[in-house]
C-alpha cells in the first residue's frame, strides 16, 4: 500500500518540511545530523516552541515560518527535530490546516501561469530504538514509572510516520529485529523501515511533497485499515498477527471493567497494541475510543456520537500481537456484552448501572 504520489514537480520548484521525532534524544539528533550532513544540502531549523508549546501550537507555527521561507524565495527542505513527547499528527494536521487556508486565500487566476512553490510537509520520520520498542510493545524487561505514556507516545510516532529508523538494531539478534520490523510494518503498513545508515539518502534525495500527506497518513493507520471491511489482508505467518473483534451489542460498563484487568499476555497472548470504537449500555450518547499501548489501556470518548452516520453499530477493536489467544480475547469481551435481558430492558435500566470509568468530556 503507497500514498498518493505528486505527479511533477522539483526541489527547485518546492519547499518542504522533514519533522522528525522520537523517544531517545542520542537517536533524534543521530538521525538530524546525518540527514543534514550532505553540502548544499537541507539545513536544519531550530528552536521552534517551547517545552510548554502545544501540539496545534506548534504546528501552526511551522506552517508559518514555512511559508516565511517560501515568500523570502528559500527552496528545497528544512529539517525540524521535534522534541521527545511530541505527536507528530496533531502537529502535521495543524500544519496543512494552515497551508490550505494560506493556499485558498492567494489562489492565483486562471490565466495566471505563476503559481508559486509547492509547500508543505515532505517526510515524518520517526527514530525509534529496538531497545524500547521491545520493552514497552513487547513488555521485555522491567517496567519504568512513565512506561503508559511513553509507549502511547513510541506508538503514535510509529503509526504517523513515512519513514521509521530503527536504532540499536546491532544489539538484538536478527530474529528480534525482523520480528520488530514485522510488527511495526502492521501498526503503519505505508512507512519505509530502515537504519540510521540510510539517514543521508533521506536528506540528500528528496521526495516530491504530497498533496495532505498528513490527512493521508492519518486515514492509513493499521488499525483503521483492519477496521475497514474493504481493506483486505494477506494471511500473516509466525506469531505477529492482528484480530479484528466486533460486536453489535454495548458493553455492561462494570463487567468490562473487570474484564480489562484479565487480558495479560498469559491468558490472550501479547497485545502490543489494539485500538478501536466501543459503546457502553449507559452511555448511550456517546461512542468510547479504546486505545492500548503496552501493558496500558486508555478508554476515552471519541468525539463521534451515537447519531453519527460515521458510528460503528456496536463494537469493533483491532488486536495487534504476539501469540494471540483469540477465542480467550473473544469470550472474555462477550462476556461484557448485554445479555438478552439486559438488552430487552432497555435504556432506563442501563443508565443505573455501576460505571467505574471516568467521565467523558
């Protein structure tokens, strides 16, 4: 699967934008300084936002100076290293949000020939480490305080990403990494993966910037393309593999509490990561967005209502993992579902339930 690709176009007749993120510092300025370090070639920008400095915040600052840069006559790419908790799709979105107002409001007339530059953002690249990827995703070693948000985080830039360097790769043996590789290639099916050693290409050949490459990206997450019915994927061999669960009926919100606490990897396998829409019986205005990192889950709204024609009937999650148990994943989250009792008693009697989870904003 590949996103749309320009037709023409040149370095000299565009300005773009590399973003780069990542867990690890060593990492992100490793890959900066390589993609940087061709004569004549990108130059890196600094030193935009704060550690205070919001995502959408930042993203419009970027489109901004970007075209600043395109208006003073600069062509070719800029290279932003984004900070260690940064998410590089809010960011991105905000930045074509920018860009395509800008765009619409100097659109040239139809005789006119001059359209200016082609600006926008060319490459997200995401620095990852085996290291971490494997103890936060694959839970190997001992867990540290701040592990929930850093494996939401690892995930995020994984599966917002065009290009992913993986680091330490000469510390794991070659299964391990093949095996890592395989499973990122499930989170975000569109990304190039490669080693630092092929960061210089990466700034030196530069791809055409494609048309809302951040809406793009953002519509071919793995777990979005698994939840769409008329995405087909090849069987997957070996251990990795991804379980698409639905179910029409909500959940009994009490039972689903207990459930989440018994999908341990020694009753369902490994859930590296698993991400969908669900309904609760006594929220019955609001669709729930379940999201899981690691060891962590997040239970949020979101932001689709019941009425939405985008809202899914009931439920329907993507499992992405190692050795998956899937009949125990089924049973364990039928269980939460409303029996037909509970069905036939209706709202009334839903919105008395116990509900453990926190409020939805």
């Amino acid at each position: 699967m590949t996103l749309e690709q320009p037709t023409s176009q040149t370095a000299a007749s565009s300005l773009g934008m590399t973003l780069v993120s990542g867990l690890e510092t060593s990492g992100r300025q490793l890959v900066t300084a390589l993609m940087c370090g061709e004569p004549g070639g990108a130059t890196p920008a600094a030193d935009y936002g704060s550690e205070h400095t919001g995502a959408l915040e930042l993203g419009i600052e970027l489109a901004e100076e970007l075209l600043r840069q395109a208006s003073d006559g600069r062509r070719g790419n800029t290279i932003v290293e984004l900070s260690a908790d940064a998410d590089p799709q809010s960011i991105g979105l905000a930045m074509e949000h920018v860009l395509a107002e800008r765009r619409d409001a100097m659109a040239p007339a139809p005789a006119d020939d001059d359209a200016g530059p082609v600006v926008g953002p060319r490459e997200f690249v995401t620095v990852a480490s085996i290291t971490d990827t494997r103890r936060l995703l694959f839970q190997e070693g001992a867990a540290l305080p701040d592990d929930a948000d850093a494996s939401a985080t690892l995930v995020g830039q994984l599966e917002f990403a065009t290009v992913i360097v993986l680091t330490a790769t000469d510390a794991h043996p070659a299964g391990v990494v093949s095996e890592t590789c395989a499973l990122i290639q499930q989170l975000n099916p569109t990304a190039a993966i490669t080693t630092p050693a092929a960061a210089t290409d990466l700034g030196r050949r530069l791809r055409p910037i494609r048309p809302r490459l951040a809406h793009q990206l953002a519509s071919t997450v793995g777990w979005m393309l698994r939840l769409d019915e008329r995405t087909h994927f090849p069987p997957t061999r070996g251990p990795l593999d991804c379980h698409v669960y639905s179910e029409p009926r909500p959940f009994h919100p009490e039972r689903l509490a207990t459930t989440l606490a018994g999908l341990t990897p020694n009753r369902v396998g490994l859930i590296a990561r698993s991400r969908g829409l669900f309904r609760l019986a006594n929220r019955t205005n609001h669709v729930g967005d379940w999201s899981s990192t690691g060891s962590s889950i997040q239970l949020d709204a979101s932001g689709l209502a019941t009425s939405d024609p985008d809202a899914p009937v009931g439920t329907t999650i993507a499992f992405f993992g190692k050795n998956l148990h899937t009949d125990a994943i089924n049973a364990a989250l039928r269980g939460c579902a409303l029996t037909d009792d509970e069905l036939i008693a209706g709202p009334s009697t839903w919105h008395g339930y116990a509900d453990p989870f926190p409020g939805w904003e």
